[in-house]
C-alpha cells in the first residue's frame, strides 16, 4: 500500500524558511494536500493540488511536487506559524484517501 | 460558505457502537465527498472512510470490517458508525468536505472527542 513519509519535526528561526517533505513513490504523479493542525483545532488546508492557495492562507505559504518529494515551504517564519503539518493524498489505485505521519514545526 | 457541525456520544463502553452525524450548512450538498478523519491523543490524522452524495463508500482497510457511513440527503446530513468499539478507538473523530478524488478536505468540523473506557 501507499505510503506518505514526513519528518518528525523542523525547527526553524523566526524570519528564516521552513521547508517540510513529503516522500512517497512517484508522488509527483498525485495531488499533494497541506494542513495545518494548531494544538485543540480542527486541521485547516494551507496548500491544496500540489501548489494551491486557499483564499485567507498568507503568500507566505507555497508547495512543490517533484520526483519522489512534495515539499510545503513557509517563507519568513512567524511564531504564530508553530503547529503540526500534514500532507495528504488520495491514491487512484486503491480508492484511499491517505496522511502523512505528520510534522511538528518549532518556531525557536 | 459551507460550515459543518458534528454531534454525538463522547464515551462509550468497550464493544458498544460509536454514532456520530455531520450536519452541512450554507451550501450544496450534492456533487461532494463527505469524509471522516480520526485523531488519537497526540497522534496523527487516520482516514477512517467517507461517502458521497449517491452513496458510494470507500473504507479505511483496517477499519472496513467495523465502519459504515450513510447519507440523508432530506436532512443535509451524513453519519458515521464504528462498532465493537475498543480503547484503541479513543480519538477526537472529525468530518470533512471534499470535492472527491483527487481532491482534499476544505472544510472540518469542530471534531468530537471519543473515549471508550469500562
């Protein structure tokens, strides 16, 4: 089965980018999905289809998709950007909707 | 703009059914994917399965035996049930909008905390 791997956690200075992976075979061949989870809150989408912004989500956000890695890069991080990150895919060939482990970002 | 609201039991008993209804406000019903996501106490997001507005179902393969999702589309809602419930299952359940495959989830509702304990 599929499977979505990302990195326990980032840590970035404030001001500087934040960059968290999303590794998967040929993940470039799907739609990679973005949510930002904040401590007691319900998920919100920040980057959708690989590079979609969500009306409301700062330009600050953006996404890739390449080869075996998406990547959700958050430029001039702010304090307020501190929270769990979850990447997302729906695989064809299964019919299954599938999430990353997620990750921690820490905003030192 | 599509808001949804969530309700149902908040604990429940090992073995017991889990029920919970996710009611859609402000927009269409039709056309969409109607998803459920679970979330263990400091773990991450599991798909658990979701439904269409026809009634077509997809399942998480580790839940499927246990998992049935419906919708009434006179009431604008859709429903989510587990059954023989375990500790394991303690987790805050959310539903979810999405516009289906290859879509992802643009709308959440506020969750609701599960706890199965004797």
């Amino acid at each position: 089965s599929y499977v979505l791997t990302q990195p326990p956690s980032v840590s970035v200075a404030p001001g500087k980018t934040a960059r968290i992976s999303c590794g998967g075979n040929n993940i470039e061949r799907k739609s990679v999905h973005w949510y930002q989870q904040k401590p007691g809150q319900a998920p919100v989408v920040v980057i959708y289809y690989d590079t979609d912004r969500p009306s409301g989500i700062p330009e600050r956000f953006s996404g890739s998709n390449s080869g075996n890695t998406a990547t959700l890069t958050i430029s001039r991080v702010e304090v307020g950007d501190e929270a769990d990150y979850y990447c997302q895919v729906w695989d064809s060939g299964s019919d299954h909707v599938l999430f990353g482990g997620g990750t921690k970002l820490t905003v030192l | 703009q599509v808001q949804l609201q969530q309700w149902g039991a908040g604990l429940l008993k090992p073995s017991e059914t889990l029920s919970l209804t996710c009611a859609v406000y402000g927009g269409s019903f039709s056309g969409y994917y109607w998803g459920w996501i679970r979330q263990p106490p400091g773990k991450g997001l599991e798909w658990i399965g979701g439904i269409n507005h026809s009634g077509s179902t997809n399942y998480n393969p580790s839940l499927k035996s246990r998992v049935t999702t419906s919708v009434d589309t006179s009431k604008n809602q859709f429903s989510l049930k587990l059954s023989s419930l375990t500790a394991a299952d303690t987790a805050t359940y959310y539903c979810a909008k999405s516009p289906g495959y290859p879509g992802g989830f643009d709308i959440w509702g506020q969750g609701t905390l599960v706890t199965v304990s004797s």
